[in-house]
C-alpha cells in the first residue's frame, strides 16, 4: 500500500486538482462493492479494506487493476497497519446477516466497537469525514411505526441479535463522542433493509434465501407467521443517500434513516418471489428467530429534507433485477442451490 493516494487530476484553469481519496472499510461487501464502483466513477481513489470474511473479491473483481482502487486485506478490530491519507471514510465492515452475525457474535461487537474506534481515530488525525453505516436495527423490536430518527430503540441487550444491535448502538455513541470532544466529522446512516445483485448465494437474509429457492424448486421458509414486515431498498438508491449524506456540511452528523417506506409482511414478500420466479415451489413455515423484529418501517422526513432523497425503485423492479442476478448466480455456481436448500 503506498503511503499517500496523491493523484492528481487538472481543473479548467490548469491548476491541479487532487481527487478525492475515500477509503470504504467493507468494500468487498454487498452495500460496499457497490459503492466502490459509485465513487470510482465519481472520479474518487477508493482504498477498499475488508477481511473477506462475509465479503467476496468477486464483488470487486472488475475494479483491480485500476489505478484508482486498491485492495487493502484487514481486519479493522485492528489499528490500521499502514499510513493512509484520506479525506472521506466510509466504514460498512460488519456482517450485515443474522445468520453471519450470530455465528461470531464476540467478534461481531468487536467489529462495530473497536473498528469505529480504530477508524475514527484515523479520521480524526486526517481531518477526514468519516460516515458510519449503522441500522435499523438500532430501533430494536420498535414500539412505533414508523420508525423516526428520534425514537430510542427497544433492544433485547443480551439475547442472540444484540452483538450486531448493541455494537452497532455502541458505535454510534463513540462517533457523537469523538465529535463532542474531538471535532471528527461524523455522518451516521440508519440503514434499513436492503437487497439487490451482489448479494451471496449463502448470505442467509430472506432475499437471497428465498430467491434461490424458488429458483432452484426447493421449498421457500418463511420464519414465523409470516405477518412480521420490511421494508426494501435496492442497493443503489441506499448508495446515492450515502454519498448525498457525506457530501452535507459538517453540521449534519444525523443520524439519516436510509430506506425505501413500502412495508411488506414477509408473507407478502415470498408470494411476490414466487410469482416474479415462475416457480412452483412450497412456501413452507420455520420458526421466527428470537427477538425477530415484528415491524420496520423507515421515517425518512429527514432523509428528505437533508439529501434531497427518495427511493423510486419499486419493489417488483429491483426484485427483476436482482432475481436476473441470481439466475446467473445459480448457472455459475450450481452447487449454491443446495446451499439454501
Ligand atoms: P456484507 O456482509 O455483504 O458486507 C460487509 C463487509 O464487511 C464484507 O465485505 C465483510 O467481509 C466485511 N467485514 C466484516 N467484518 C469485518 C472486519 N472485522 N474487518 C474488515 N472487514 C470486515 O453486508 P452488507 O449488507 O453489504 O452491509 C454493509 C454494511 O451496511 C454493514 O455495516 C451493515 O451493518 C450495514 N447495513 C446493511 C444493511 C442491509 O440491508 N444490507 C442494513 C443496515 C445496515
Ligand atoms: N426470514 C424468513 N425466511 C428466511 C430468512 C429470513 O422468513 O429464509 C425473515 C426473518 O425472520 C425476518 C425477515 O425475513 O423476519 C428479514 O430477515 P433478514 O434476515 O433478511 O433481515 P433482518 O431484517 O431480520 O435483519
């Protein structure tokens, strides 16, 4: 890794103008690959660090070997091992899905406390806005519906979805710390449920599982009734709300709930799959994991007003897109559809 991203590009005028050097934790994620590929065509040096452990280097394959982007291999639970110069950090490593989570829930609060801390120091020695990408999930089971920016959440603290809610809410207190006392440039997005092409065959959200199977012709699982809602966003309306959030002025920290509002029971969900599948699959009941969120449902009032954002893509047309995405998928890597099976 060379020390400084210095790049630089000539204005009109011939003066020398230095390209934006963005640093995306995560970056070989789902969310995170995507935006790579939006801030690279911005004109941005993007430096992707990621662990790979959820994320995959096929999700930025197409960008090695280009002069503006490089692949950093780490982990953010430790300092950052190299001197970066940066001037924007977008920081999305965390698995992102209850199954992956959960299966190393120590290393998931970890990963939200001690990567927030490792990455705002960085932050904050450069100078560097630094947006963090927090959740839905800070609301917990809410009590209300739709879910403000304001409301305080109602989250379980020691069952199984707390290392990625309390690590998450945790992250959040030492960004608006570091501002308080420090004067880092935050920015903190609430994200909620998102989905579209990139996301893994194995991911484990109800997306991609139920997709998969009603591809494949294995029984679709709805968990519990089936009653409890969502509300999806396709990745790249999530995307464009997080490069309007960091480009506000240092006085907007949020947090900025980043979702599109049409709330869908997951019943709902997995009968508009199977249609949009042509498949003739099942759809069979499992039981609702604990602390399962009964409801979800951005409030983006603020998300509005701030970035001047509104999702259009409507549920029917992302899901075309990104079931295209998964027929290929499926083509590439047969052995997948056993895999959700
Ligand atoms: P993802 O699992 O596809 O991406 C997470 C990325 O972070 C992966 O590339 C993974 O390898 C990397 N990573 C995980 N732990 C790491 C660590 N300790 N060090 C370095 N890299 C690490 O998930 P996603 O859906 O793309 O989510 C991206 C971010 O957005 C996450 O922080 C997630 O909490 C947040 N978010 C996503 C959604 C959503 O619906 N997709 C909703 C709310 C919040
Ligand atoms: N879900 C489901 N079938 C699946 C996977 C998930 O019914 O195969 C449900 C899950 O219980 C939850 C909703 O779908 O109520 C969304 O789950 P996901 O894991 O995608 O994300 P969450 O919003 O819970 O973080």
């Amino acid at each position: 890794m060379q020390r400084a991203m210095t790049h630089a590009r000539m204005t009109r005028g011939g003066a020398p103008r230095r390209s934006l050097r963005v640093l995306v934790t995560g970056g070989a994620g789902f969310v995170g690959s995507h935006l790579c590929d939006r801030l690279i065509e911005r004109g941005a040096h993007v430096v992707c660090l990621d662990n790979l452990s959820t994320g995959r280097r096929q999700n930025i394959e197409h960008l090695i070997g280009n002069p503006r982007f490089s692949l950093l291999l780490h982990d953010v639970v430790e300092p950052i091992p190299v001197p970066l110069e940066v001037d924007e950090i977008y920081n999305l490593a965390c698995p992102a899905s209850p199954p992956a989570y959960s299966a190393a829930p120590i290393h998931t609060t970890m990963t939200s406390v001690l990567g927030a801390r490792n990455l705002l120091e960085l932050a904050t020695e450069q100078n560097a806005k630094i947006l963090q990408a927090s959740t839905s999930e800070i609301y917990g089971d809410p009590e209300v519906s739709p879910q403000p920016e304001t409301y305080w959440g109602h989250v379980d603290p020691i069952g199984p979805r707390a290392c990625y809610d309390e690590g998450k809410r945790c992250a959040e207190s030492l960004f608006f710390d570091h501002a308080r006392i420090l004067g880092t440039r935050i920015k903190i997005a609430r994200i909620f449920n998102t989905y579209g092409p990139r996301m893994s065959t194995d991911d484990g959200r109800v997306t991609s599982n139920l997709i998969v199977q009603a591809l494949s012709g294995t029984d679709m699982t709805v968990y519990g009734d089936g009653s409890q809602t969502r509300s999806f966003c396709y990745v790249d309306e999530t995307v464009e709300a997080l490069i309007r959030l960091m480009a506000t002025p240092d006085a907007v920290a949020g947090p900025v709930n980043i979702g599109n509002p049409d709330e869908r029971t997951i019943n709902d969900f997995a009968a508009i799959v199977r249609r949009m599948t042509g498949s003739r699959s099942q759809i069979i009941y499992r039981p609702l994991p604990v602390d399962d969120p009964r409801r979800r449902c951005p409030d983006i009032g603020q998300a509005v007003r701030l970035l001047d954002w509104l999702p259009n893509v409507g549920l029917e047309e992302g899901l075309a897109r990104t079931i295209a995405y998964f027929r290929d998928e499926l083509v590439r890597l047969p052995m997948a559809r056993e895999a959700v099976a």
